[in-house]
C-alpha cells in the first residue's frame, strides 16, 4: 500500500515545508511588487501600525479641512468678485445723481432717474448671486432669495405699502395742508410770529436765528413748537436781512434768508419797506411765506424724502435700540388726514419688506462659518441691508421714486436738492472707504486667511503621506531583487528536492 506523503495522517516532510513557505513569501513579495504595500492589513506593519494609524487619522482630518476650504473658496472668490462690481457700480452711480443733469424725457422722468434706475437692478441682482445653491448676501437662511423684486419695493401691491406709498405719507405729513411745512405765520400791527404748527416729528424745526436788521427786534421762543416774533419798532435799511435756520427731517439744516429790497445784491427773498412798520410788517410776512412754501416744495420735500426712504429701507437689527424707534416707521394719519398727521408707527404689518434673509441680531460675517484649521474658524457671512449695502440701495431708489414731472412746482429745485442728498449717501465722508469697500476688505483678509491654511495643509498632507508611504509602502527595487533570489532558491530547493524523492537503495548503494 501506498504511502501518500501529503496525508494529513502524518507530519509533511521538512523540505516540503520549507518549499511550501518560500512559495507562501514569493506570493508576498510578488503582491508587495504588483500593489507596492508591504502588508493586506494593518496587523501586517507590526510595531508601526499604531503610529501609522495616528497619522491617518491626521491625514484624514487634514482631507476634511482642505474640503471645507475649497467650498469656502468658491464663496469667497464670488464675493470678492461681486463685492468689486458693487463698489464699481456706487462709483458709477454718483455720475447718474448729477444734480446738473436735468433732462426731462416726456414721461416726465429725467435721464439721470433712467440710468440710476438701471444701476439699481444691476446691484440689486448681486445682492441676489447665488453659488451653488447658496445666497451669498442672504445671511444664515442661505437658501432664501434675499432681495425683493424693485418693481414690488416700489409700488407694493393691494396688501403692503411699497416705497412710494410710504415717501407720499412723508411728504404729505411733512408739507403740510398749505405746504409751507407745517408752519404758522401771522402780523398783528407790526409784528410778525412765525411758528411750528405742533409738537410732533415732521416740517420746519426752528433751530436759530440772525438778525441783521435794524429798528427790528426778534424774540424766539425754544419751544416745543418752536416760534419767532420780529417786531418792526421802525423801518430797516436796504440790504439788511434776516436768517432763519430750521432743521429738516432727515437731520440736515437750511436756512430762510430774507432781505429788504434795495442792496446791490439782494438774496432771492426779498420785502419793500412799506409806507409805516405794520406795512413793512405785512411784505415781511409775504415774503417769508413765499421762502417758506418754495423750500417747502424743495429742500423739505428732498429731505421728506429721504427719511421716508431711510425708514423703509434701514431694516437691520438695532443693538441698543434708539429711543422711540420704531421699525419701518410709517405716518398715523390723522382722521384720514396726512396733511395734519401727528406721530408715527411699527409699519412691519403693512410694508413690503426689501430684505428678506436672515435679520437676526449679530454680526452678519458669523452667518456663514468655516473652520480650516485646528482651532481656527472664519466668518464670511454677508446680508443684503448692512449698511454699505443698504446706504446705495436706498439713495438710489428714493431718487428713481421722486416725482420730478412739470407737474410737481419747482420741479428743477427739487430735482437738484434729492440729486446732492443722493449723491452725498453714495459719497463716503473725507478719506473714509465705503461701506462696500469696508467688507470687501473683510473679505480679503478671509480669503488671504484661507489661502495660507490651504498652503499650511498642503504642505502638511505632503509631509504625513511621505511617513504613510515609508511605514505602508515598499521600495519596489529592494523588493524584485528579493524575489529574484528567492525565485533562485526556489529553483534550486525544487531541483533538490526532485532529486531526493526520485532517490532509491539501488541507486543510492
């Protein structure tokens, strides 16, 4: 009976274990060759797999890292893209608020208010950009269209007040029934009051007042409501004048200049000195209520017009709140009546909201966060009603809203005065940047953040995966010289062996 050499029933010979384990590290060395590692799994490194398994996990924190910076990246780079078209668009637009730019078209617009027009939808649609899914300027609701419509922010429609609506409340309320801004005048003999009308928010506020004229004394009174008397005790000379400085309801001031007749160059108001005081008192009074109505009509009327705007549009979170603020402020009407309106209200129920995104308290740059590195988290966050966002919406808008048509009395003064308000919002103060150029900067310095991380981890990952391939890979070379003496070995132990098996007493003897 035959003795099967390979039975499990007995003991394999040496030789063929040997063979059998050079055959098993010829396999080896073959898939180190073809795969270029030295083992299957990480049992197979053997002292080194901790460390090699420490430097995986960093190598896979570095991966996420590298991630979220490339997303951050592409936001960063938008915004540093449209946050340089913005600022281009503001420069632009300070040439369409020329206030000597006065060209009506037979619409009764001017082509300034055409081109602003078209400044404003350009900006506005990259308040609107979206990267991939993500509204840059939107804040944490990323997935909101911040910015309405401009057709919707200035008409409105059956349920909310768009800006139009709400400038007309204004300049109705600030005006007044006889459109002198909510002022009073009177002449009893040879004294002349003029007074606010009320103790309320809108028209002139009497600040102060110069006297230059002679044989006349004025009295004035601090009020609330403000007035002034000027009694004429006699008559005053050619050329002397009276400055009245009232404050107008976007926080600026203008002044009343009236002059008597009679000097080389008399301001544009003027009064002739009257047969006796009570009748220089009666011109007196004349003329200060055509200056009253023709500033009314202008200057008042421009800066109505802006503080409706400014209510509207300024809706960004208040930290502290102002006394007295009320958000989207809109005028109570009195028994129907803007002309006599005497207070304000919350106008959010009623008003088209412009911003739509994200308003809650904080800075806007916490709305969209990254974190890059251990311990290093960045903010680019960006809303659409920050104020250097908001400031070249507004101006813009309020101007493209004003009504400049030859209906409209001293339609070219008012023209010019809403032109300078405008164009001093789109105008940064001194040397100062503007508010867009301001977060552009914030940006940059991100992005200048950002790209060194992504530098720091590029040189970081070459530097781990460098270790991971010593401690994991082989050097191919080392290994074929191996396997070719090994396959030697291989040859001669099989030669050997034959040998041995084929070998008999007979031939042995």
């Amino acid at each position: 009976m035959a003795i099967n050499p390979y039975s499990n029933s007995f003991t394999l010979p040496r030789q063929v274990s040997y063979l059998t384990a050079l055959r098993s590290q010829m396999d080896d060395l073959q898939r180190q060759l073809g795969t270029g590692l030295k083992a299957e799994t990480y049992g197979g490194l053997g002292s080194e797999r901790v460390l090699n398994l420490s430097i995986r996990q960093q190598l896979s924190s570095v991966g996420v890292y590298r991630q979220t910076i490339q997303i951050a990246g592409l936001r960063l780079d938008a915004l540093d893209k449209t946050s340089g078209r913005l600022e281009a668009i503001r420069i632009e637009a300070k040439a369409t608020t020329d206030r000597n730019n006065f060209e009506l078209f037979s619409n009764g617009r001017t082509s300034s208010q055409t081109s602003a027009e078209i400044a404003l939808r350009e900006f506005m649609a990259h308040l609107n950009t979206d990267v991939g899914g993500r509204y840059l300027f939107s804040g944490k609701t990323a997935d909101t269209l911040p910015v309405q419509s401009l057709d919707f922010i200035l008409a409105g429609n059956g349920n909310y007040a768009g800006l139009q609506t709400v400038i007309s409340e204004y300049n109705q309320a600030d005006l007044g029934a006889l459109g002198n801004g909510r002022t009073t005048t009177a002449v009893v003999g040879s004294q002349v009051t003029f007074a606010e009308d009320g103790d309320h928010p809108f028209g002139f506020k009497i600040d102060n007042v110069s006297s230059g004229l002679s044989n006349a004394s004025v009295t004035q009174t601090a009020g609330p409501p403000a007035s002034l008397e000027v009694d004429f005790t006699g008559q005053p000379e050619p050329g002397e004048g009276i400055r009245v400085f009232v404050n107008l309801p976007d926080g600026t001031q203008t002044e009343i200049t009236i002059g008597v007749q009679g000097a080389s160059q008399d301001p544009e108001f003027t009064f002739q000195r009257g047969a006796t005081p009570a009748d220089t008192a009666e011109n007196f009074k004349a003329a200060l209520d055509t200056a009253l109505q023709t500033l009314a009509g202008t200057e008042l009327k421009a800066a109505s017009t802006m503080r409706a705007s400014d209510a509207f549009f300024d809706t960004a979170p208040k930290s502290p709140v102002p006394p007295g603020y009320l958000p989207q402020a809109r005028v109570v009407p009195n028994a129907g009546d803007f002309a006599t309106a005497t207070s304000l209200r919350d106008g959010t129920p009623d008003t088209v909201a412009w911003y739509v995104g994200d308003n809650s308290p904080g800075s806007p740059r916490a709305d969209m966060k990254a974190t890059i590195d251990e311990n290093l988290t960045v903010g680019y966050g960006a809303r659409a009603n920050e104020d250097g966002y908001r400031q070249v919406v507004q101006a813009l808008a309020a101007f493209v809203a004003s009504d400049f048509s030859p209906s409209q009395p001293e339609n070219q003064r008012f023209y010019q005065a809403m032109a300078d308000r405008s164009n001093a919002v789109l105008t940064p103060s001194g040397a100062d940047a503007s508010g867009i150029r301001k977060n552009h900067m914030e940006f940059a310095a991100v992005q200048r953040t950002v790209a060194d991380a992504k530098e720091r981890h590029r040189v970081e990952e070459g530097a781990l995966q460098l270790i991971v391939d010593g401690i994991e890979g082989v050097n191919r070379e080392e290994v074929a010289a191996k396997l070719l003496t090994l396959r030697t070995n291989l040859e001669v132990s099989y030669q050997a062996t034959s040998i041995m098996l084929q070998l008999s007493l007979s031939k042995y003897l």
